[in-house]
C-alpha cells in the first residue's frame, strides 16, 4: 500500500463523507478506494474503433486562473472534432459546456480527457457513439443531388 495525499475542496468532501455514510464505508480510504476504482473500470470501456460522435459535458469555474482561456484554446486546437458548444451559466462561478464532437474515437477521448483534466472544471463525462460514415449522393429540399457525408449510428456499438 502506498499513502498520497490530496488536496479536496470542501463540497467535494462533504459529497464524499455522505456517500462513505450512505455506503457503509469504515473510513474515507476505503471510500477513495473503491471511487477510484469504479472511475478506472468505467474509464477502461474499449474505445469505438473508427469514426464516432460524442458529447462531453462539464462544469467548470470560471473564476479559475486562466481557464476559460485555456478551454477556448484547446477548442480552437481541435477544431476538426467540434460540430457545436452549448455555454450556460449555473451560478455567479460555475458554468456547463457541452461539447459535440465528430471524428475518429481515439481523437475525440483524448480531447475530452485533457478538457476533464483542466485544474478547476469540476465535472466531466463523455458519451460516445460510433458511426460509419459513408458518403451519399441525394438532393435535399429541391436543391439538386449533390455527394456529402452522412454519420450512421452503428448498432450494438
């Protein structure tokens, strides 16, 4: 076994000693542990092979030094996956952004881990889907026919 230490914010402890309560946990370290675990486990889902579409939430504070520069910056970086960003303000610190992104899986978790990694945004999840992407030619609204992409959900992905 090896001791670390970590430096939590008070909300986040609170959240973590009623869950050790409802739980039954005999201490915080069996709670960490088993946290962490489960964090580990759902983070080792295997990734979609190919191309897929996504969309990653989080909650950040943007009173943290320097971090709404740093998410635009790192959007902006990969533009290729961003189709669209939602922005809401929770409350006087606190903002939601979600993210929806296109491109190859690999591509689109590693964006998303960096973004959940930045000190200060406080909540991250991403939701994947895989789809094939195939190009088709057909017209839309009496425009004549004209060859672009269209992303099909794959089944049981």
């Amino acid at each position: 076994m090896q001791r670390i230490t970590i430096t939590l914010d008070d909300d986040l402890v609170a959240e973590i000693d009623k869950f050790q309560r409802e739980k039954g946990y005999q201490n915080r370290s069996e709670t960490l542990r088993d946290l962490a675990r489960a964090g580990l486990t759902h983070r080792a889902s295997p990734e979609p092979e190919g191309a897929c579409v996504a969309a990653l939430a989080y909650v950040f504070d943007h009173e943290t030094r320097a971090l709404a520069k740093r998410l635009a910056h790192t959007q902006h970086h990969h533009h290729d996956l961003s189709v669209a960003t939602l922005h809401v303000h929770l409350d006087h610190d606190s903002c939601l952004e979600v993210a929806v992104l296109r491109g190859a899986g690999a591509e689109v978790r590693h964006f998303a881990d960096h973004v959940i990694a930045e000190r200060g945004v406080r909540h991250g999840q991403l939701m994947i889907i895989p789809v094939e992407v195939a190009s088709e030619t057909h017209a839309h609204g009496g425009e004549p026919a004209q060859a672009h992409a269209h992303s099909h959900v794959r089944e049981g992905g």
